[in-house]
C-alpha cells in the first residue's frame, strides 16, 4: 500500500486555489509546517497570516479576516481547532455564517500516531457537527483531500476539513474527483449489510467486505467524505433494501458519523445500525496497525462484527 | 464640545428606556462608555457612510464589551443606521437588537461580540485584512478592564505587536469594576499600562467622560506608529449618580421610582 501526506495535500488545495483567487490566505498558529505550507509561505507572502501558538485568537482573527472579504483557511490540529478553539469556531465564525476554512491534522487516533491522546482529533467531528452551519469533509486520502482543499473555498460560510498525520494511506485513484455532498459506494456484492466509512480505514473496510463476500455475505460499502449535510437522498438509496447497517470511522463511536448515520437511520428507514469506532475512550501511542488492532477497527474486527450482527 | 456633551445625554436616556422597556440589560457598563462611543461616532473620529453601513473603505468599530451593546445600539440608532421605530426592540424576540451584538443581523455591528476577548482578536483579524487589502481604514476595539482577564487578549495583542498594526486602536474602557465587584477584589488586571507596553503596545491615557481629552487622544493615536491602547478612565454607571460605582448596576433594572429620578438626573442637563 502506498503512502502519502495529507497534510502536504492541503497545501497542494490551497495553492490551486490561491492561483485563481487571491483572496485566499492562510492563517497560522505556528501551524503552517504542520501542513508542509513553505511553498504558500514563498510564493504568496501576503497572503499568509502568522498569529504565534494562539489557536482562539487564530480563529477569531480569521473572523475578522472574513469580515473584510479575504477567505481566511485557518490550519490547525483537529484537537485545538475544535476543542481549544471552540468557543471562537461557534460565536465567532459559525453564528455569523462567516467564510471561514478550519482545517483539523491528526483527526482520529491512526493520524495521531505517537503523539498520544493529547493530540489526536478523537471527537472534532462531533463537536463541529453540533454547531448549526459548519459543513464537515472527511476525505479518505492524499488525494481527496487535495481536491477538498481546493473544493471547500466554493462552499459558502464556515468549513471544517479533517486530515491526517503526514502518512497516510492511499485508497482512491489519482484521478478521481472529490465532489462535496457526494457519497461514493467502493464495494458492492449484495444488500445484507451496507457499511458506511469516512477518513483512513476505507482500506480495511475494502477488505473485510471482499472477505464476508467470500463467505456468501452480500455487502456495499459507501464512502461519506461529507458527513455534515448528510446527502440524504443518496443515502436513503444506499440504505434502500439494506438488511443492516455498519459503520466505520476513527472516531469516538458518539457524536461521528456513526451518530450521523444512526440518527439518519431512526428519522427514515428503521434498522439495526452498529457503530464501530473508538468505544467511548481514550486511545493511546502507537503506531496505526497496532491502534487499530488494539481498539478494534481491524478487517478482522469488521469481518466479526459484520457475521454477529446478522446472527443476532 | 456642547453638543457631544448633548449627545451623551441623550444616548444615557435612550439606554436607559430601552432597559426598562425590556427590564433586562446593563446599565453600567454601557454609561461607563457612552462618552468613549459619542467621540467615536459623533467627534468625527469614524470614518462611516450612515447610507451605506457596508462600505468597504469605512472604519469599523468592534464593541469588545458587548454586553454594553444598549450603548451601542442607541448611538447606531441616533446616527441613522438602525431606524428609530427598532429603538423598543432589545432583547425581544424576532429582533434586531440581540443581548449580545450580532453582525449577521443588525446593520452596523461590525462584530458578533459578547464572548469576552474574543472581539479584540477579531479587531486583530480586521486590521490585519484591511492592511492585506491595502485600505486606509482603522480599526477601533473597545474591551473592558475586567475583559482583559482573558487570555485570547494577549494572544491578540502578541499578534497585534508581531503585525505591526499601526490601524488598531484598542480603546479600554478602565472603570476599574467587574460583574462580581472591584477588579482589585474579584480577577485583577493591573498595572494595565505596564502589562501593555511590556506587549509593545503605545498606551495613551484620558479621562473617559471628558471629551476635549477623549480626542486629543484619540488623534494621537492615529500617529503613534504602533498598535495603540488608549486607557479611559471612567466610572461603572455615570451619569446617574446612584448607579455611579455601585457594583450592582452592572445588570440591575430599576425600579419605577428608580427609573424616574434617573430620568430626572439626565433631563437637559449635561454630565
């Protein structure tokens, strides 16, 4: 499996679109790097705003960027631009309807890596989700999250785009196209169990779904990179005759798209929805293989839960 | 000087109906400040067109303190920009005239403020933008002293120094109290002027109800060449002399009776 940068890709996003729009700037709290951003620093000096380690003044800064016109990308950690900033993210850019782009690194605990719990996003996808306004892009490699890059300074008002560590898996083809609000099944062998999935852990679920098929186990797998507006026509035809429902993410099992899903599911077609993800604690140090196998998003763990939830 | 003085006067009584209108807001803080917005919209110091709040080359104005929002909405609501007929409107649903200011709902709210500090970092933002964008424009935030407690202040100010914004003017409105009484009492913020100048912010000093000494700092702001803080001396609830530095008034309504003799006090005659 190859292996490429997130991080590095939403720099690449900001630079396509700093070629057709100079209103787009880049603001920092000491943060740039994060997002290997030399070449923004570089070639686009003026558009560049470094506020030191200050995540809630970065944000509310970037509210005042907006106020003015420019359309401020603010580049942070997914576990200081949603939690330490928080406050600023909701009063200051989402209640305004300001166009401001949050971008969150490390967003779940693979992308986290060894950093260990204090900087992984563990629950950024839930608490922007709460705050009415805020559209939340999960893409699922280096590529899609260059084009969701570019693709977010289109969406009116606030954004909050998640990505990695710096190495992450690649899943999707170089040229295919990131659409905002699309969903995009990647496996389809039957309707017994439909999963859901967002971020890096498409690659297992892949693989877990050829192994159930294997085993005479109808299953499709959808990728939602967008995970807040919910493309609910899409999805009530993903879960059209679907027998259960799986989802997938590295994310707290509360407040993700487990929760998303799940409340999607109740208010339109009730069925049995299991949420895997972390289970509501806090993960730790390691490197991504052994996190997944410790708190349980391995193919095996998909693979088990998959049989289970059809015995029961 | 006699019609700004006019001009207080009046703004001290439209804040003053309109909380008892509502029976909810605060009264000191917002006549704590209302000398410091009357230089500032009626002094000539902001550079505004009333016909056109959304100009892009105007100054804008961030009420940091936003809870003084009365205040503010009574001086937006005498120079043309909120019509009068929304003057008995605060706080009451289907409003424009939120609790806290909001920018996405009332013309001439540059910010949506309330949440302490925030404002001043979003002044920073501003200033920041409007250099980018190569406007002359200059950006007036005004805190509390008790506001600057807050830590996203100093973020803000780091940055405010770091940028060399020299279109930033921080007017603090120093009346020496907090909601839960005497600064020196309750979170502490002195010494203001050294804590700023160790920021490399110019301070400048006035005394906030006067308004010769409001504007001559004010100008000398415009020419100091740095990020610039003016200090504003002033008393929590002036203007009605049983609300002058008495803590309670930070959000107290008053009485009928109350309500009359404040009246009284601000009938024609200039504090």
């Amino acid at each position: 499996m190859s292996i490429s940068s997130t991080r590095r890709a939403v720099s690449e996003g900001i630079l396509d679109a700093l070629e057709v729009d100079k209103s787009v700037v880049l603001v920092s709290s000491d943060s740039a790097l994060v997002i290997k951003a030399q070449d923004i620093i570089e070639e686009y000096p003026e558009n560049y705003v470094e506020m030191g380690i200050s995540e809630q003044a970065a944000m509310a800064a970037s509210a005042g960027l907006a106020s003015c016109g420019l359309k401020p990308v603010y580049v942070s950690y997914a576990v200081f631009a949603t939690l330490r900033a928080c406050e600023q993210f909701r009063n200051a850019v989402a209640y305004p309807g300001l166009d401001v782009k949050v971008v969150g690194a490390n967003g779940g605990m693979a992308s986290g890596e060894r950093e260990g719990v204090t900087h992984q996003g563990l629950e950024d996808i839930g608490i922007v989700r709460t705050i009415p306004g805020i559209t939340v892009i999960s893409p699922s490699d280096a590529g899609q999250v260059r084009k969701a890059a570019r693709a977010m300074f289109d969406i009116p008002g606030p954004v909050y785009l998640r990505t990695g560590s710096g190495r992450d898996p690649d899943f999707w083809s170089e040229d295919t196209d990131f659409i905002p609000g699309k969903t995009r099944s990647f496996f389809d062998s039957g309707s017994d169990i439909v999963i859901f999935a967002h971020g890096f852990v498409l690659s297992q679920v892949k693989s877990a779904c050829e192994v159930l098929t294997e085993k005479g186990i109808g299953v499709k797998a959808v990728e939602v990179a967008t995970i807040k507006p919910l493309n609910e026509k899409e999805m009530l035809g993903h879960l059209h005759g679907a027998g259960a429902v799986i989802v997938v993410e590295d994310h707290n099992v509360i407040g993700g798209l487990g929760s998303a899903v799940t409340e999607f599911v109740c208010d339109n077609c009730p069925k049995k929805v299991v949420r895997m993800g972390l289970n509501d604690r806090f993960s730790e140090s390691g490197s991504p293989e052994e996190l997944y196998q410790k708190y349980g998003l391995t193919e095996k763990d998909i693979v088990e839960k998959a049989i289970k939830l059809l015995q029961d | 000087m006699t019609e700004l003085k006019e001009m207080a006067r009046l703004l001290r009584r439209d804040v003053l109906e309109m909380v008892m209108d509502i029976k909810d807001g605060h009264l000191g803080p917002s006549f704590s400040s209302m000398e410091i917005l009357t230089a500032l919209y009626f002094g000539g110091v902001l550079n505004l067109d009333p016909d056109n709040p959304d100009w892009e080359d105007r100054d804008r104005f961030v009420l940091s303190k936003g809870h003084a929002c009365p205040a503010l909405y009574a001086a937006l609501i005498r120079t043309g920009v909120i019509p009068e007929t929304e003057k008995f409107t605060l706080r009451y649903l289907n409003s424009r005239l939120q609790g806290h200011p909001d920018m996405y709902k009332t013309p001439g709210v540059e910010a949506t403020t309330g949440p302490l500090g925030n404002g001043l970092a979003m002044a920073v933002g501003m200033a920041k933008g409007l250099k980018i964008l190569k406007k002359s424009s200059r950006v007036y935030a005004l805190t509390g002293d008790g506001e600057l407690q807050e830590g996203i202040i100093w973020e803000a100010l780091t940055a405010a120094s770091r940028h060399s914004l020299d279109n930033l003017c921080i007017l603090i409105d120093h009346n020496r109290r907090q909601s839960g009484g005497l600064i020196s009492d309750v979170g502490g913020s002195m010494p203001i002027r050294e804590k700023l100048e160790a920021f490399q912010i110019s301070c400048l000093e006035c005394d906030g109800h006067d308004f010769s000494d409001l504007l001559r700092a004010l100008k000398d702001a415009e020419s100091s060449g740095k990020p610039t803080a003016v200090i504003c001396h002033t008393v929590k609830g002036k203007g009605i002399d049983f609300m002058e530095d008495e803590n309670s008034w930070h959000k107290r309504v008053p009485t009928a009776e109350e309500f009359e003799a404040g009246m009284k006090q601000l009938e024609g005659v200039t504090v």
